[in-house]
C-alpha cells in the first residue's frame, strides 16, 4: 500500500492513515524498523506515523525521564526503568511510550509508562495500553501533567496523585522541567528533596 510519508519535514507531524490490516501495519514497521526518526501507534484499523520525533519532544522525554529517576532515588524506592519499547495486542493495537517504569519488582508490562505529546493525533493513546492493563499512564502535554489509572472496571481514570509514588506532587517536577539547563534541573530537585527530608527528620527529633 502507499504510505504518505513525509519528505525530510523540519517540523513533527503526524500522518493518519486509515483501514490499515494488522499484516499492512506489520509490514509498514518492518520497512522503518531501522528509521528511528520515526514512531507508529495503531489502534483498530488506524495507523499514525509521526515523524520527525521533535527536538522538543526528546528534551522533555529525557528531563522528565531523569527528574522522576532522581525523585525515587532519593525517595530510596526500588524501581527498574524499561525506557521506551513497544507495547502490542496483536490484531488490535500497538504503541511505543516515551519511558516505562517497574515500580518494587521488575515486571513485563510496566507499572507506569509515560507519554509526551508534542503534536496530538486522533488515536486515543489511552486505548492503546488498555489490552495489555498497563496500571497508570502519565501524559506530559502542555506544560501539564496529567495522571490516568486503571481502575477495576478497566478504564483509566484521571487522579491527582500516582499510585505507585503518592508523595510525589508532579508540580515539583514541572517547576524543574522548566529549567533551560538539564543538569541544574536534576541537582536543584534532588537539593530541594534532601532539604525537605532533613527538616522532617529534624521534626521527628
């Protein structure tokens, strides 16, 4: 099938393609396995195709990635990182976070994976994960983070705090996402967790 890719674009975008078969998709992954400037979702029929992955998009992934590594370090939670790989339900869906996280015990299908959405496509990304009951997603959009949790009717619910990290107030996270130097950002965030430790040991006292 011809599959409208975009010519050396500057800027992310996302191309839609409708009334995809599971074997077309298969088939279109394998001819870009080895482009990784490029990221495919499919859900039910439609395929997306973004590409270039944004420079934006890969400083926000990386300094979030890193801020919440440096947040449970300090916090002295057991965690194991699975980065970014392809979570699919054959003949159904497939989709690729920007990171994943195993929270106590290392598992198959992570705890949270993380998505950040730079350019919006029409694939609700929620649905994506849904088969595989991945138990929260965190979307990065906008300056925002917003939280959804698996609940046990099987949907994702948006809550306030993260199941996994309940102490962890994601504006804190924000605040050093803003930071235009990557390094200040994680130091000045684990300065800030330390200080905040010391003065509850000092309360306890």
């Amino acid at each position: 099938m011809s599959i409208p890719l975009l010519d050396h674009p500057t800027q992310e975008k996302l191309v839609t393609v409708p009334d995809v078969s599971w074997e077309e998709f298969k088939a279109i992954e394998t001819q870009l396995k080895d482009n990784r400037n490029v990221r495919l979702s499919y859900f039910l029929g439609m395929l997306e195709i973004m590409s270039p992955i944004g420079e934006k998009h890969e400083k926000v992934k990386t300094t979030l990635g890193y801020l919440l590594e440096a947040y449970i370090r300090e916090m002295g939670i057991l965690f194991y990182g699975g980065g970014g790989f392809t979570l699919e339900e054959p003949g159904y869906a497939s989709g690729t976070p920007d990171e994943s996280y195993s929270i106590g015990t290392e598992r198959e299908v992570p705890d949270i994976i993380i998505e950040v959405i730079v350019t919006s496509g029409t694939i609700n990304r929620k649905e994506l994960y849904k088969p595989k009951k991945v138990p929260e997603i965190w979307f990065w959009k906008s300056d925002q983070i917003r939280i959804f949790c698996l609940n046990s009717a099987g949907e994702y619910e948006e809550v306030n705090r993260s199941r996994f990290l309940p102490n962890l107030d994601t504006s804190l996270l924000l605040r050093y996402l803003a930071y235009s130097d990557q390094y200040d950002a994680v130091r000045e965030l684990v300065q800030v967790i330390r200080s905040q430790r010391s003065q509850s040991d000092d309360s306890t006292h």
